[in-house]
C-alpha cells in the first residue's frame, strides 16, 4: 500500500500514536509504522515530513534536535499533552468508524 | 554527478546539499539528510555496500522538493502568527502603559476629553442634520429630473400658475415626459365620534404618479393614472396615516369617509416624502369637485402648482427655453390674461431643500472651525505632557525602545482620550438634536425626527480617530524625535514645545475670532429682523384657521351669519377678552391679490393689493395703528357701505400719497376661483392705517381693508384676544363647534409664533452660531491658559536667573510670555482676515446687515483679547512671583 493511499487525517493518527510510547526522529516514525503494520502500510517521505511539521506548528507535537540511537544528529518528535489529548478522542472515533465501515465491506462481498 | 542527471528527481543531492536560502529551509534539509543517512546505516546493516545503499536511499525518497515546499508553507505561516501576536501583545502593553499614565494624570485626560466631547458632539450633531436635509438622496425614483414649473410675473417672480395655462404648456412641451397639476385645497375627514377634521390635500392630475415617482409605506398609485375616474380615492401622507388611522397598515384598501362622499385608501406616501409640504392627503382632480370651481379662469394663478419629469435627453435649460416659448405664445393669443407672463421650471431639489443649504454649510463651516479649535486644544495639551514626560520617554528610548514605538505609545493615548470625547461627544449629539429639530422648523423640521443612527454613529466614531491621530501627531513627532540627554536636561525640545503651542494657540484664536465675528453678523440680521416695524402686535392673541366647506360657498348670506356668530360666541367666552376674523393675518405669509383701479390711474399696469376682510374690533385688537380718518364703524359693516381702508403703502402706490380719503378705487375681482367674489367692488376710502407686512422676512405690502360682514370670505383666521393656551383652545374649539359642529378644526396657535415662522431659520442659524462661539471661546481660553501655564513653568529656571541678575518680575514674566502673546496677536490679526475671508459666503443668510464689518470682526478680536486677559492673568501673576531662591534650589 502507496502512502498516498494514506487519508492525511489518519497518517497524523498514526504518528501521534506511535510517539505516545516514545519521542522518535521522522525515519524512526517511519519504520515504527511500517514494522507495527507488518509491513503493510509504508509512509511516504514526501507526506511524513509535512505531517510531522503540521502536527508541530498545531501544538501537537514539539521538536528539537537531539541524537539518534547510532548518535547521529536527528530532529527528536515528542507527543505533548495536547497531541496525547487528541490522540485519545481520533482514536475512539475513528476505531467504531471503521469497524462500521468494515461491517458494510464484509457485508457487500 | 550533478550534471549527469535529469532535474525532476534526481540529483536530490545536489538540491539537498546546496545551502538553503534562508534558515527554516536548512533545517527542514539537515533533518532530510538526517534521514537518509539513517536509511543508508540500515540498508548497509542489512548487507548493500555503502555506495549502493546511498543510492537506494535516495531513490526510494525520491525529489523532496515538495515536501520542502510544504514544509516552508507551514513554517512561514507560523511566522507570521508570531508576529502578528508579537504585535498585538507590543499593542496590548502599550494600551495598558498608556491608560496608566492616563490615569496618572487624571486632570490631563479629563481636560482633553471634555475638550472632545465639545467639538465631535457638536459637529455629530449638525452633521446629523446635514446628513438628513442635504445628503440623503430625495424620496423619488430618479429625483434630479424631477422639476417644478412655474408661471413668472412682470417682475420675475415665480408664481403658482393657472390650469389653462397649465394645459398649454403641457400640450406644448416636449421636454417633459409626464407634468402633473396640483390643486392646494382640503378634504374634510368625517370620523364618527371623532368628528370632522380638516386634510391638507393636492389634488392632482392623472400624470401625477409618472411625474414624481415618490416612495411608498404601503399600497400603489397606479390608480391615480385615470384620474380617479373609476373609483374615488385617496393616498395619505405618512403623517396623516399616523394621525388618523393609528399607523395601521390594515386599513389600507379600507373607504374612508369625507364630507363630499367615500374614498378608498390605495396608499400610503413614505414618512420622507414632503412635497408639497402642507399635504396630508392626495386625491385625482376630477372636474365638477369643489376644488375644480373657478379653475378654468386663466388668470387664477393662486394655489396650484405643476412638476413634471424632465424626458432623457432634457435639460433644464432647454426645458425652461420651450416653456418661455409656450408663455410668449400665450401672452399673444390671450392678451388679456397673459400679457407679460412667462413660464419657467426649477429643480424639486432646490424647492425641498434649497432653502437650508446655505445656512446649514454655514453651520458646518462654524461647527468645523470649532472642532479645529477643540482639536489643536488637544493637541497643545498634549504637547505640554510630552514634555513633561521627558524623563519618563527618555529613559524609555534609552533602555531601546525604539521611536516609532514611543510615538505610538503618545499617539496612542490622543486616540484613547480621542474616542472617550467621541463616545461622549455622541452622546451630547442624541441628546441635542431633538432639541435642534424643533428650533430648524421648515425641512429639518419636515424631515422627521432625527436620531443618530448606525451611520451617524460611524461617522462619530472616525472623526474621533481622525481627531486623536491628528491631535496625537505633533506631540508623537516631538515625543519620538528629541534625544535622552536632551530630555533630561530641558533643552532645544522644550523650546520647540513651546513654539508649537503657540502656533496652536494662534490658530485657536484665529478661528475664535473668525466664529466670533459671523455670530455677531448673525445676531445683528436676527436682531434686525425682529425689531422690524410689523405694524401690528402678535402677542396675547391665538388664531385658528378655519375653511368653510362646500355648502357655504355660493351662499354670502349663510357665512356673513356664521361668520357673525362665531365672533360673538368666541367673544363671549370668559377666558377670551376680545374676538374678530380677518381672511388673511397680517404675518402669517398668505393672501389675496386684486387688480386695483383708481379714478383717473389709466396707467398700462395695475397695481395689485392685498386683499382683508375684517371683522368688527379687527384694527383694535392687532392694533394696527390709524394714520387718517376713520377704521370701521358699525355702520360701516351694514351691507350697503362701499367704505374701505387702505395701508400708508396702497395709498402710495395706488394715488403716490396718503391724502386719499374720499378717493375712489375699483377693485376688479378678489378670487378668480369663485363665482362668489368675480364681480367688481367700488370702494371709497375712509381711513388710512400703518403698513403690515405679508411676513417678518419681506416688505409692507399695499393693503386694502374691507368689511367682512359685506364681503364674507370662505376662509378666516378667528382671532382672539387670549393667552394661548388649553383654555384658549377649548374656547376655539367649543365656538366653532357651537355654530356648526360640522365645521373642520384646524391648529389653534399663537399668532405671534404664526408670525414668526417665517424668521424661524434666521433664528436657528444665529443661536446655534453663537453656541458654537461661546464654545470656541471657552476652548480658546482653556488653551491660551494652558499654553500661558506651560510657558511659565518650562522658563522658571530662566525666570529665576533673571529676577536674581536684577530684572524686575515684570520684566522677566513679560519675558517668558512673549512668545504665547504674540502668537495670540497673530492669531487674532489671522482672524480678522478670516472673518473678511468669510463675508462672501454669509452674505447670503443676512438681511439688512453688511457681510463685511469692520465692527463684527473688532468686537471680534476684543472678544478674544478679553479671553487671552482672562486666561493669561494667573500664570503671569505666577511668573511675576517666581522666588529666584526656591526655583534654583530645586
């Protein structure tokens, strides 16, 4: 699956979510989704790095240099109480949205 | 490598590594590179060669150029939130400093506000009537091809014109594309158990709705346009709608009764539209009413009017050409009649408000001057905290705040007192400009009842801006522009201070003295005009206008009985000393003109006179003095006497003296539009009595004075000698009603405010322009002492070291003043050129009363001297006190 198969609304989930464990660096971000999907869903650079900016200038997220594990300069994401906040409220949301989506695909199949 | 590879996707490299403009676009690439290389350590992890591995890293991100794109959109987006926040909060703690150092100095805020509130509610309240009266556009479609037309006398005067005429210039005209008559007369409304009353009615011809077009509350005037043929009805003035049918829109459609049968009410006319003026009800003319008797003569020029709309291509000028033409053809083909009269039109704009324009410009202009005065008033109390804040400023621009920023903070405040004045101002303005409706009278008046509305209350809102930035600005520029060390110790800033509040106190004085002289113009055309000989005394009497209806016309008999009665009842009433009627008062503006022929005064023109009935006791009771012979006796009011008495003015202009008794005269007709009153009266006169005027605002008129008992008129002013009043009124009202409970009731008033309706616009001018002035003065001398106070305090130091070297006080104070007594003499010599400057423009509104007078800008200037005496008295006496010892020491 094509990141851009990704709606930009759940990719922002998706990072918040990843980050509530952690801070991450965007490749880190990356390959955290990619190893939690089982290689399923792959995120695009191109729309991983504009996500992560947007989720930072809405307050979501905050962001400042740091050291990868391999000790390599990196800019470091954390979660802040808002994003944690509205992590929380997507999540719920989005679960029974999509579970009621899935119901009406299994149905029509 | 660069070279090698397409732009589009490849060389990443290149792009990525070539250094960034700016600084969000490096860091949005160092955190790009960042990545891949944590790619390249996995892949390499994972066994590619490091080569192979960078490669593959790069690929698999791909061009990153919109990725960087986006992400510079959102960083420069946030850029700019943090400036805009950065500068409301600069803002938001320059306020706070700002109301601080307001509240701090509460006098200095308190002073400039109320300055303020002077000058924008004064000028909020006459805009409002500006706005109102000038600015508002006409209430009908199309307003500016809208005109009047006009019969014109030998003299050139405009004059109503007659329906015959009317017909021929109609038939004639191809400038018109509609042209309308209007019969002035009245309907009588009969309302069950409110009884009759009387509607100021136009009866108008079938083109009236195409010629005017006006605005509508409710219904249509379609039906007008057959002339009423179809139906009987009638549209009411909004008014007249108010008055009698309660504002109800419910009832129109409904028939509303009238002594001369039904009318259905298809319309009503909106509450702004005013022409003509007296109109309460409109109804089509239909021959054989009442109202089209006497019509068909072609000499009956009295009541009517016509307005027409120009056609699209028409001008008032080629309009008024063809009518010309039309009336030459007239005045040949009915000689009789028409010789020497022509035609013309006029725009229904400078009908409705030509009258006012000029006085309220005029105002507009004053009510500007003040607000100028209020605002260097402002300005130079401003001026004076800048620099007494020097210290304050100065460590602010020192610890780098930069200037723009202190002249902000300075501005700041001028804007905050500014719009606290304009709130208030506002406020002054609701409260007065009812009260200014009533003193306009005419279309003010007509105009409604004026309230400050949303638009009035923006226009309030921007001259307060405009008001505290232009009284901010000259002290912000000398706040921002003078350094520290110059602040601290005193030097050139203060000087410049000080100049500056003496050009603003020169200016104040200017306009002062200009403000001052046109009042006293004002005051002295009021004065002239109300001083005026009337020849006749208004005060303690009350008059009712009363119109006999259809039956009385035709029957002399009936009205001299009715006439008779009513003048005894009213006579007899307790609270009444004396009553009499006369058809058309001496002041109240109207009247009746008739051809007049003496024996022996075979001249090519005859002279008109004005034409009074009088009751018995009428000379007595308006006490219009005897010249010679002998006013009525009893005798005289017996059918058979032919004995009239003539005014100073008809005896001159009808024999060329006053030794006219016993002379003989014709009187052709008196009302062309009744058969009643065609036939010639032969006259004698017996006495000769003081000139009265038609109104204040005109000159005596030839009078001829005749019995009414002989001549019984169908109209009359009931004149009784009693206070006006609620017992005067119900005196009126209980005679008319006691001789014919039919009888329509009209106002009942004082005759001497009847009488001076038509000075009512001088009086407004000259009292609201002495308003203004007072309040100039009152400003001028808050700021000549402002500016004297502030001149004292800023030279103490210099004063002291004065006094200590020997000066006297008198000199040293006398000193220091210099500068501020000669801008108020500069001022004051500025004035005198602005008050002549201003002459051409007020020449207009005067009567009798030379525009340019030395003596009005004299008493102007020595006006303004005495203010400058009054204001400056205090702080001299302070500078002459000054204690060298104390001053030094501190």
């Amino acid at each position: 699956m094509g990141a851009s198969d990704i709606v930009s609304g759940t990719l922002e989930l998706l990072v918040l979510q990843v980050l509530a464990d952690r801070p991450l660096h965007g490749y880190a971000i990356g390959q955290e989704i990619k190893r939690q999907s089982a290689d399923v869903l792959r995120i695009g650079e191109n729309v991983l790095y504009p996500a992560l900016h947007r989720l930072e200038d809405r307050g979501d997220l905050s962001a400042k240099w740091g050291r990868t594990p391999r000790g390599r300069e990196a800019k470091i994401y954390t979660l802040r109480a808002q994003g944690r906040r509205r992590l929380e409220r997507d999540r719920e949301r989005w679960l029974s949205r999509s579970d009621a989506a899935t119901q009406i695909l299994r149905g029509a199949s | 490598m660069a070279e090698s590879v397409g732009r589009g996707h490849a060389d990443p490299a290149g792009r990525i590594l070539s250094p960034g403009p700016r600084g969000p676009d490096r860091d949005h690439r160092r955190e790009i590179e960042a990545h891949i290389a944590e790619r390249v350590d996995d892949l390499v992890a994972g066994g590619l060669d490091r080569t192979e591995a960078e490669r593959r890293a790069r690929t698999e991100f791909g061009d990153p150029g919109p990725a960087l794109d986006e992400m510079r959109r959102i960083a420069e987006r946030r850029l700019r939130r943090r400036r805009l926040l950065r500068a409301l909060d600069e803002l938001r703690i320059d306020l706070s400093t700002a109301l601080r150092s307001l509240r701090r100095h509460p006098l200095h805020a308190i002073a400039v506000v109320l300055t303020l509130a002077l000058g924008i509610g004064a000028t909020t309240t006459l805009f409002t009537v500006v706005d109102r009266v000038l600015l508002r556009s006409l209430p009908y479609a199309d307003a500016n091809r809208i005109a009047t037309v006009w019969s014109v006398d030998s003299q050139g005067r405009n004059t109503s014109l007659s329906l015959p005429d009317f017909f021929d210039l109609r038939a004639g005209s191809g400038a018109f594309e509609s042209l309308a008559f209007i019969r002035g007369g009245s309907l009588t409304r009969l309302d069950g158990e409110r009884g009759a009353s009387r509607l100021g009615t136009a009866f108008v011809t079938e083109d009236f709705e195409a010629a005017l077009r006006p605005k509508l509350a409710y219904g249509s005037l379609s039906a007008f346009a057959d002339g009423g043929v179809s139906e009987a009805i009638v549209a009411l003035s909004y008014d007249a709608f108010l008055r009698h049918l309660g504002g109800d829109p419910g009832r129109v459609g409904e028939v509303l009764s009238f002594r001369d049968g039904g009318r259905r009410l298809v319309a009503v006319l909106a509450p702004e539209v005013e022409y003509p003026l007296w109109a309460d009800a409109y109804t089509p003319l239909r021959e054989g009413d009442a109202e089209w008797v006497g019509l068909s003569a072609r000499d009956y020029r009295l009541d009517n009017r016509a307005v027409g709309r120009l056609s699209r291509g028409a001008t008032l000028a080629s309009a008024r050409a063809e009518l010309l033409g039309i009336a030459e053809r007239l005045a040949r083909a009915y000689p009789d009649t028409n010789r020497e009269w022509g035609a013309t039109a006029e725009p229904l704009r400078d009908l409705l408000v030509g009258d006012q324009e000029t006085s309220l410009w005029v105002l507009l202009a004053a009510v500007g001057g003040l607000l100028a005065i209020a605002v260097a008033n402002a300005a130079g109390l401003a001026v004076s905290r800048v620099m007494s804040r020097g210290r304050e400023l100065g460590v602010r621009a020192s610890l780098g705040m930069p200037a723009g920023r202190i002249a902000r903070l300075v501005a700041l405040e001028s804007v905050l007192l500014s719009l606290v004045g304009g709130a208030l101002g506002t406020a002054v303005a609701l409260a007065a400009t009812p009260r200014l409706t009533e003193g306009a009278g005419g279309t003010v008046q007509a105009a409604g009842t004026l309230g400050v509305d949303a638009r009035i209350a923006a226009v309030a809102l921007l001259i307060s801006i405009v008001v505290g930035l232009a009284a901010g600005a000259l002290p912000a520029l000398l706040g921002s522009r003078t350094t520290l060390t110059q602040r601290i110790r005193r030097g050139d800033s203060s000087r410049a201070a000080e100049r500056t509040r003496a050009i603003l106190v020169g200016t104040q004085v200017a306009l002062s003295v200009g403000l001052v002289a046109t009042t006293v113009l004002f005051a002295r055309s009021l004065s002239t005009l109300q001083s005026v000989e009337t020849g006749v005394e208004t005060e303690g009497l009350t008059v009712s206008r009363l119109t006999l209806p259809s039956e009385y016309h035709g029957v002399p008999e009936r009205r001299r009985v009715l006439w008779d009665d009513l003048v005894r009842r009213l006579g007899d009433d307790s609270a009444v000393e004396a009553a009499t009627v006369v058809n058309h008062a001496p002041l109240v503006g109207t009247g009746v003109l008739s051809p007049a022929r003496v024996e022996g005064g075979g001249g090519e023109v005859v002279p008109s006179v004005w034409l009074r009935m009088t009751g018995e006791r009428f000379f007595d009771i308006a006490d219009i003095e005897l010249l010679s012979g002998r006013v009525f006796g009893s005798l005289d009011h017996a059918e058979e006497s032919d004995g009239v008495v003539v005014s100073a003015a008809a005896a001159r202009s009808l024999w060329g003296g006053v030794e006219v008794l016993g002379k003989r005269l014709t009187l052709e007709r008196q009302l062309a539009s009744d058969p009643d009153f065609q036939s010639p009266i032969e006259a004698t006169v017996i006495g000769v009595v003081e000139d009265t005027r038609a109104q204040l605002r005109g000159e005596a008129v030839p009078a001829v004075y005749l019995p009414m008992r002989v001549h019984p008129w169908t109209s009359a002013y009931l004149i009784a000698r009693a206070p006006p009043g609620p017992r005067t009124e119900e005196a009126v009202r209980s005679a008319i009603l006691s001789v014919d409970p039919t009888l329509p009731i009209g106002e009942i008033r004082a005759y001497s405010d009847l009488a001076t309706r038509s000075i009512q616009r001088d009086r407004f001018v000259a009292s609201l322009s002495s308003t203004f002035a007072a309040l100039a003065l009152l400003l001028a001398w808050v700021g000549i002492y402002g500016a004297m106070t502030f001149a004292v305090q800023r030279s103490s130091r210099s004063l002291a070291i004065r006094i200590a070297l020997g000066s006297t006080s008198r000199q040293a104070s006398g000193a220091a003043l210099r500068p501020t007594l000669l801008a108020i003499a500069a001022g004051a010599l500025t004035g005198a050129g602005l008050a002549a400057a201003l002459a051409p423009l007020t020449a207009a509104l005067l009567v009798d009363t030379a525009p340019l007078d030395p003596q009005a800008i004299g008493i102007g200037v020595a006006t303004i001297a005495a203010v400058a005496l009054a204001a400056g008295w205090l702080p001299a006496r302070r500078a002459a006190r000054t204690d060298p010892v104390e001053v030094l020491r501190d």
